[in-house]
C-alpha cells in the first residue's frame, strides 16, 4: 500500500540545508518551472477566491438577502476545507497525483457555479461548503506533491513558492472582486474563475503524469475522520447560535460546541492515531502554550471578514477601495512574517511579546474609527484605518514564524510530522470558530436588528472591542513563553 504523502511542512530537516544551494532559476528553469506552476496554480485560485469572496459579500446580501447569515460563507468554506485538507491522503494514495487533482478542481469549480446561480443565501452556503472542499484539497495538494515531485534540494524553494501565492492573492483578489462588484455583477466574479480551472487542469494533465510523481511505499496511516466531523460539528455549533431567537439558546449551541471540542480532544489523547501530538493539549507546555496563542491571534483576524462591509455601509466605499484596504490586515501579515523571520534570540522573543500588543492596539483603533464618530469620513479616517489594519495584521505577523519555531523545536522524537500537520489543523480549526463568533457577536450587536447604519455602527464597535481581547489574552500566554526560554 501507498503511504500518505507527506503534508506542508512534512519536510525532512535536511531539506533546508540541502537545498541552499538550488536557485530560483532551477526551480522556475525550463526544467521544472511548468510543474511548479502545475503544483501553485490550484493554491492561487483558492487564495485569490478568499479575497475575491471577502471583497464582494456586501453586494452579495445587497443583491440576495441573509444578512444574517453573513459569517458563515466562511464559517462553511473553511470547515469543509478541513475536511478536504484531510481528505489529500487517501485521495492520492487511492486515485494518484493527476486524478487527485483534477477532481480537486472539479469540486471547487462545482461550488464556484452553484455560487454564481445562487438566488438566495441557503444556495450560496451550499455552494462555499462545495467550494471548500475542493479549496482544502487544492491547499493541500499544493504542499503534498512537493516531495513527490521535486528533487529534495528544490523543497524549501517549491514550499516558499506556494506560500507566497496568498501574498499574490492579496493583490489580485480584491481587484477581480472590486472590479465585478462595482458594476453590480458580483456573479460573474465567481464565473471569471473557470477558464482558470480549465486551464490549471490541461496544465496538470500534462505535467503531473505518472511519469513526473514519485510513489512512496508504505503503511497508508489511518485518517481520523470521525474526529475531524465532531470538529466540524463543533464549530457549526457555534455558528447555530448567531441564527437563535433566545440567549439561553444561543448560550447552549456556544456550550455544546465547546463541549464536542473538548470530547474530540479526549478522544485524541486516547487513540493511536491523533490530530495533535500528546504536548499540544497542555498550556504548561510549550507546544500547548504555541498552539493557544496561534489559536487566539487567528481568531481575533477573522473581524476582517467584516471590515468591507463596515467600510461601504458606513464610510461610503466603494468595493474595489473596501476590498484593497481590508487587504492591508493580511499585507501586514505577510511582511510581518517575512521582516521578522531572519531574527533570532532576544530579538525574536521580543517580537514573540511585541506581536499581540500591537494586533490589540490595531484592533482597539478600528473599535473607535470604523462606527465614523470619532473622526467623520474623509481622507484621515481613512489613512487610520488603513494603518490600524495594517498594524493587527503585522501583530500576527511579527512572532508568526517565532511560534511555529518553537513549536517545531518542541516535537518529541517521532512526532515531527505529526507536530507539522497539527500547525495546519490548529490554524483553519481557530479560523472556523473564530468566523462563527464573529457572525454571532456582529448579529447579537445590531448587525442586522436594528441593522442600518446605526446597526452596523453598533456591531463595528462591539466586534472589534470584543475580538481585541483575544490578542490580550495571549499577551499572557506568549510572555510564558518567553520565560520558557
């Protein structure tokens, strides 16, 4: 039987070190540059769709209602990308790498046309869990093929190139969405994505043969499917309680997602086959220290979900701007990661400190300025909110490689992988959970009872001054961190 394929940072520790003499000419070379562009092609769609998606949700409930259901266009694509990020395994370890991918582009282009015909938001829904799915695999192949496709000198130079197509997205997704949405044809945005899919598959079809992938022999580890629904289940939970009519009702779908959350997590440490290595469930440790403080600094980004709808309904934007400016948060992320990285010692440790600081103060400034009452909108309102985005963003960004480090380093013998594949799992779980109370926080603040303008105000400021304690919160947690040296 085939083994399942290593997953994004499954990388050998010699990887690094053996590939600092490859160059980026031999990677992007005649030789090997289709390939590259066959493994990244379907990580960029997926990416460039997430803003794209972000950018013209405002119209979206303009055009076809659910205001209500605002949060969960994410809240199902990132829980059924969990599901298909889990799903890469057995896929190509059953189908192969060509056939593997070529369905992955099917299903996501599947989900992007039952969203572009969507009448009313439970159509939509059930086209971002479709496109999910494919999305999660798609992400997931990206990083899985890289060892089966590339010589290993090449990994760390293939694994970066895959990476920085969220920071492409960034540039290209709110202007494909902005540019639909302007023109009240926010359909067409999820249309324009087919030629691409037809494309990346005639691509993949003749540059990922048999010929071109390794087949790595071995025992085929098992998949904890059943655990990874009760995630799932746990994080729709949540969501359930922004659509209740009572608190006691909401209250209970918050206990009872907690609840599954905690049951899986028991189940975990039992089993042979875990999610999360042994370390991660324990806040005494390091890699459990590592994991909350992801997992809280995650959960306060998701009010960028938010944020373009705030900036049209209250400071006038257009979608183009909305999109571009909601945009700074995951710029700052990326140079952020990429300033801090290089950094070691007490300079990394820190940046470990520094990092939540400045993602709360970021998140605290949008709380006074995005309701436009301390300042009226206009061109320094503007800048300000553009700087406190890019401020959150770069919070994130500052300790990001610095965490994961150390949560690498933390590994027992034996659980490199594991530990890798967790960091992945931690990040969209966070993600999720994080969508779903912001959907219920915005709704139980006026989001779309009294809704207007003074509806989105109230929600503005309630979201954001509520998300900023999560970033408090692992203030606590990363200052540990640091005195565990």
């Amino acid at each position: 039987m085939t083994s399942s394929p290593p997953s994004s940072t499954d990388v050998h520790p010699a990887a690094g070190a053996a590939s600092a003499s490859a160059s980026w000419g031999e990677l992007l070379g005649r030789r090997q540059g289709w390939r590259a562009v066959a493994l990244t092609g379907g990580v960029a769609m997926h990416a460039i769709n997430v803003h794209i998606v972000t950018t013209i949700l405002p119209s979206v409930v303009r055009d076809i209602g659910g205001i209500d259901y605002y949060a969960w266009n994410v809240t199902l694509f990132v829980v059924t990308s969990i599901i298909g990020s889990a799903m890469t395994g057995k896929l190509l370890g059953r189908l192969g790498a060509r056939p593997a991918y070529l369905l992955a582009l099917a299903v996501f282009g599947a989900g992007a046309m039952l969203c572009a015909s969507a009448g009313d938001m439970g159509w939509m829904l059930v086209g971002r869990a479709v496109q999910g799915i494919g999305g999660g695999l798609l992400a997931a192949l990206g990083y899985a093929l890289i060892p089966l496709v590339f010589e290993q000198r090449l990994w760390s130079r293939a694994i970066a190139l895959v990476s920085g197509m969220w920071g492409i997205s960034t540039l290209l997704g709110p202007a494909v969405g902005g540019m639909f949405a302007a023109h009240g044809h926010w359909r067409l945005a999820f249309f324009a994505l087919l030629p691409l899919l037809l494309l990346q598959a005639a691509l993949v079809t003749r540059q990922l043969g048999p010929d071109a992938v390794r087949t790595i022999v071995g025992e085929q580890q098992a998949m904890p499917l059943g655990r990874i629904l009760l995630l799932a289940a746990s994080v729709l939970l949540v969501a359930l309680a922004a659509q209740t009519g009572r608190a006691w009702m909401a209250m209970a779908c918050v206990v009872g997602g907690a609840a599954l959350g905690v049951l899986v997590a028991r189940i975990d440490l039992n089993h042979r086959v875990s999610l999360l290595p042994r370390d991660g469930y324990s806040l005494r440790t390091v890699m459990g220290g590592v994991f909350a403080s992801v997992s809280l600094l995650v959960i306060a980004s998701c009010v960028e979900i938010f944020i373009p709808y705030f900036l049209q309904t209250l400071h006038g934007y257009v979608p183009l701007a909305a999109g571009y400016a909601t945009a700074a948060m995951a710029a700052g992320w990326s140079v952020g990661s990429l300033s801090g990285s290089g950094h070691s010692g007490s300079a990394a440790r820190r940046m470990i400190c520094a990092g939540p600081w400045l993602m709360a103060l970021g998140l605290l400034a949008l709380a006074l300025l995005l309701p436009a009452q301390l300042l009226p909108p206009g061109w320094l309102s503007d800048a300000l909110i553009v700087l406190a985005l890019g401020a959150a963003g770069l919070g994130i960004g500052l300790g990001w490689p610095h965490l994961i480090g150390r949560a690498m380093q933390a590994a027992r013998a034996g659980e490199e992988n594991l530990t890798s594949a967790a960091i992945t799992t931690v990040q969209l779980y966070a993600m999720a959970i994080g969508a779903a109370l912001a959907g219920l926080v915005a709704n139980q603040a006026g989001l779309g009872e009294p809704g207007g303008l003074a509806g989105a105000a109230q929600a503005a400021t309630v979201l954001l001054g509520v998300f900023a304690l999560a970033p408090l919160a692992a203030i606590v947690l990363t200052r540990r961190l640091v005195r565990q040296g």
